[in-house]
C-alpha cells in the first residue's frame, strides 16, 4: 500500500517567516532595503563603491559570496559599515542568514541598507530577504540576451542596472534587443546604464534610491 503525504507548509516557510520580521524592521525604521542580484563580474561590488564615494544618505552593505571577504574589505575601504556572508557552496544568501548579520550592523545610523548578493542569476530571485526591491545587474561584457534568459529576475527587478556601459564601442552590444527585452518583462521598472569607474550614470542611480528613501519615510 502507498501512502500520500501532503505537504501543506512551505519548505521554506522557516526562512520566510525571518523575511517577513526582516521588512517588518527595516519598516519601522524607514530603512530601504535593496537586493542588488547579477552575475559573477557584472560589476555589483564596483556599483556599491561608486555608491558610497557619492551617496549624502547613510548606507550599510551585506555581501554575500561563496568564499573569501574580499569584496567586503572593499567595501570597508569605501567607509561603509559591513557584513561579510561566506555561503560555503550555497548559491543564493537566504533570510535567516541576513537576520543574523543585521545583529552587527548600526542599525539606528544607516538609512540604507544594500545586499550584494552571490553572484547568481537564478537562485537568488527566488528567495525573498525582506528586502524592498530587488535590483537587477547586468554588464555590457555580458551579452544582451540575459533578460530572456534569466526572465524571473528581469521580471521582479524594482530597477535594472547595466553595468559598464563605458565598454559599449569595444563590445558588441545589441541595445535595442537587451533594452526591448526589458521592457517586454518589466515595462515599469526604471533603466539605468554606469560606467562605474568613471562615475557615469551614478548620480541618477543615487537620484532614484532617495526617491525611494522619501517615498519610504512618507510611508510611515
């Protein structure tokens, strides 16, 4: 005789229950939350520096990798405060793990909190981190076709970024079919292009997470 099991809770209701605490918090301190999601090498690590070196707002980083804290040691040299998540093999950072690197974070001096997270176009569009948004990262080096490719992400992003835009005369780049592509996902989202290294397109990347943070603070 075979028996069935029905399995009525999520596997990750655990983990979602920490997400729900998570934007409960950050809520009632008016902090934004963004979950910047890319590739390994789309730039997400260069796009926080540039952040940091212009941004007037507070801001706090968690990064998240399989290995290493070199990506945080950058960020500490940029003057943000910073938790380093090593994943040992996972390929996405998780709620639960996020919950336990806010208890090292000052909380009471941030007014936005950024998550870079293991450089991945699949798992980690998955996985809600009780962030308000995630970012879509994508680089020119990349291709165009990433948006079909990798639909869920484009299709959730609250903003994409394209990343070293300064190499588009040295790559072939087909802007209209990454740009349409977009916007066939995701017609509201906003659309950026940086050239990280050299400050481009930075200024409206900041504009666009204070209107976020005002947008937030009048939320309450």
């Amino acid at each position: 005789m075979v028996k069935r099991v029905e399995i009525r809770q999520s596997v990750m209701a655990a983990d979602e229950r920490h997400a729900r605490a998570i934007r409960k918090e950050m809520g009632r301190r008016s902090i934004v939350m963004l979950n910047l999601i890319g590739s390994p090498g789309a730039g997400k690590t260069t796009l926080l520096e540039a952040t940091l070196r212009k941004a007037s707002f507070r801001c706090a980083v968690i990064e998240g990798d399989v290995a290493t804290s070199r990506d945080a040691e950058r960020i500490a040299a940029a003057g943000a405060p910073v938790v380093q998540i090593n994943t040992k093999g996972g390929c996405h950072l998780e709620a639960h793990l996020v919950a336990k690197a806010l208890e090292s974070l000052p909380l009471d001096e941030i007014d936005v909190l950024f998550v870079e997270n293991v450089g991945n176009l699949v798992c980690p569009a998955e996985f809600d981190l009780g962030e308000d948004g995630k970012i879509a990262v994508s680089s020119v080096p990349e291709g165009a076709d990433k948006p079909l490719k990798y639909p869920h992400l484009f299709h959730q992003a609250l903003a994409v970024i394209l990343t070293k835009a300064d190499l588009k005369p040295h790559v072939a780049f087909d802007d209209a079919l990454f740009w349409n592509d977009v916007t066939g996902l995701n017609p509201k989202a906003p659309r950026l292009e940086v050239a990280s290294t050299r400050g481009e397109g930075i200024g409206d990347w900041i504009s666009l997470v204070e209107m976020w943070l005002r947008s937030k603070g009048e939320g309450r």
